[in-house]
C-alpha cells in the first residue's frame, strides 16, 4: 500500500509540472532582441534627437527675426515731419527729367494740386523756368528729382513756385474771404491754399478756414474757423461779413460733407518751431497745447502766433502746426497771412523720412 501511495504522488507532481510549465513559459520577458531591431531602434532615437534639436535651432532662428524686426519698428517710429509747402508746392528750378537718374529718389506719384482741371502745361511741356511738367502721368517718377528741403533753401539752390500762393523761402499766403488773389481754405496735410471754387469740389480737404471782418465792433475780428464749425452754427456767416459776403449766403453752408477739425493756440516761439523735426517733437507740442476748439479768434493781429490743428475722422487723420509768419492788411481784398506748416510725417520704405507720395490723396 504504502508503494501504491508513493507512486500516486510522484504522478500527481509530473501531471502538475507537465500542465504549468507552458504557463511559465509564456509569462517570462524575452530578453534577447535581434540586431536589426536593436539597430533601427537606435536610428530612431537619433531621428528624434535631431529632430528635436532641429526644432530649438528653428525657435531661436525665429526670435532672432522678431527681435530684428522689433529693432526696424523703433528704427521707423522716429520719422521726420513733412513740410507740405516745401515738399509739394515748390521745385528746383531748371530740373528735368533726365536728372532722375541723379536724384536717388523715385516716388510713385502724381505731382499734388488743389485743382488738377487748371493745369497750365500739356504733357511734356516746359514752363518759363525751364522745368519739365511732372504732373503729366509719363513724368509723375521724376517727382523726387525736384523736390525742396529746408536744406535747399538754405544752400541758395534756386527754387520756383507752382501757384502765386506760395513763396520760394518755403511759406504760402492764406487771404481772408475777401482777398481776390489768395483763397481762405487751407489744406494742412497737401500745404493746399483753395478758393471757394477749388474747395467747393474738394470739401474733404478743407481744415481751415481764414476769415477777417469789422463786423464786431470797433476792432477787427481775425479768426481762424473749422468747416464744421461754420457749416453748422448758425451764427458762424457774421464771421464772413465784409466786401464779398453781405448775408448768411457762404459757400461753406451748402457743403455735404465738411472736416471736423479742431484748433488751439499753442505756447511756441518761431525758434522752437524750427526746431520742431520728427513726429515725437509734434506731436508732443500738440498734446501739450491748449483747449482745442472749433475756432480761434483775435481782435489784435496774428503774427508770430503758432497754432496746433487735428483732424481725427474715420478716412482722414491729420495733425499739424501751422506758424504766421506775418499778417498782412486787416479785413479788406488785400489781407492774408503768411504761414509755414509742418504735419506728420508718413514713412512707407523705413528710411525715416516722410514720402510725399503718400500724401497726394
């Protein structure tokens, strides 16, 4: 019995290990691996440790870039005004155009008038100096060829006038309503002096407007008016009252659509106007000037007074100063006022300066 036993036991243990030796068998980790495994998992590993390098190198290529490019965007805020009178209304005497070549320059655009229907040459045609008209479309590229700084003028390089209301040493005359020779609306940002006529079909060009009456009393009244000022307040005709205006009968009434400007006089002297270069300067002053209104008025003179001027519209943004160099005559057909201007400056290829072109619409 006792045999019987033993042999009942040693079979049970075989039958056991027989049965759960394929069970270890498949729960044990294979720990060999194949050498073409091994060797495309460690080409993987260095694909992605490139790959990850190729990724810091790209993030630091790229903020090298914005930091260049948030240097050239500082480089471009520090842009020199415009001196529209200067820039627009006065060239070289004697250029034409095969000095362009020369000039360094070649601004796309139309040569800027208050009134392109009045043009006194054909295309191509030579005025009394000599010039070349670069209003013509084929001779527009030419524009920066004859352009005037305050630099010329100083260097006695020889300077003409498009119109009778500018003068060569870089100011432009702005008659009262009654003058028969200067038009009373003045254009800031193109440095455009328009009469009634000129004006009436550009009204959106219109920032101010020179008016001189003794309708007030014992002493003249100068003021210096906002379209929309005088197109809407119902007594702003008395400021036109004199030789040429006898009723609330004004040009400006009758306009659709008219600037909302606004003016204030500021605390400049002539040689801190002059001083006055790029855009910080100006705007600066025009912060800094007084209450700005629809109108200043005077009963004395405005010589010498410098005056900051804004226009803030939807299509039209504008900030300039405008400097009475003299004032001429009182209320009657022979007053006006000599004025300089200076505007903010617009700079399209980053160079700081202020490109003319972009003022001619």
């Amino acid at each position: 019995m006792k045999s019987m036993t033993l042999i009942r036991t040693v079979c049970l243990v075989l039958t056991i290990l027989f049965f759960t030796q394929p069970v270890f068998s498949q729960n044990q980790p294979t720990t060999k691996t194949s050498k073409p495994v091994k060797a495309s998992e460690d080409l993987n590993r260095k694909s992605e440790e490139l790959n990850r390098n190729s990724d810091a190198i790209n993030q630091q290529t790229q903020q090298t870039s914005a930091n260049m490019q948030a240097t050239a965007n500082n480089v471009k805020a520090i842009i020199k005004v415009f001196e529209p009178i200067l820039r627009l209304r006065l060239k070289k005497q004697g250029t034409t155009a095969s000095d362009e070549g020369n000039s360094g320059q070649n601004d796309q655009a139309t040569w800027p008038t208050e009134n392109t229907d009045q043009q006194p040459q054909h295309e191509g045609e030579q005025d009394q100096s000599g010039s070349v008209d670069y209003t013509s479309e084929g001779n527009s590229q030419n524009m920066g060829s004859q352009e005037v700084y305050a630099e010329d003028i100083l260097a006695g390089i020889p300077i003409v006038a498009t119109e009778a209301a500018y003068n060569t040493d870089g100011t432009a005359n702005l008659g009262n309503q009654n003058n028969q020779k200067y038009g009373c609306y003045l254009d800031i940002k193109q440095g455009g002096i328009l009469d009634e006529v000129d004006a009436s079909s550009q009204t959106r060009a219109v920032d101010i407007i020179f008016t001189a009456t003794d309708y007030y009393g014992s002493a003249p009244m100068y003021a210096l008016l906002t379209p929309s000022y005088v197109k809407n307040d119902n007594f702003s005709n008395y400021f036109f009252r004199g030789p040429k205006y006898k009723d609330a009968n004004i040009p400006v009434k009758q306009w659709e659509k008219v600037n909302e400007s606004e003016i204030a006089l500021t605390s400049l002297t002539p040689e801190k106007f002059e001083k006055i270069k790029d855009n910080s300067q100006l705007m600066a002053v025009v912060k800094q000037a007084g209450t700005f209104k629809d109108k200043f008025e005077s009963r004395t003179k405005l010589d010498g007074k410098i005056l900051a001027i804004k226009t803030e519209m939807g299509d039209r943004t504008a900030y300039g100063l405008i400097y009475i160099v003299s004032h001429y005559g009182t209320t009657g057909e022979n007053g006006y006022l000599k004025i300089k201007l200076k505007v903010t400056g617009f700079d399209a290829n980053g160079d700081g300066n202020a490109d003319s072109y972009l003022y001619s619409n």
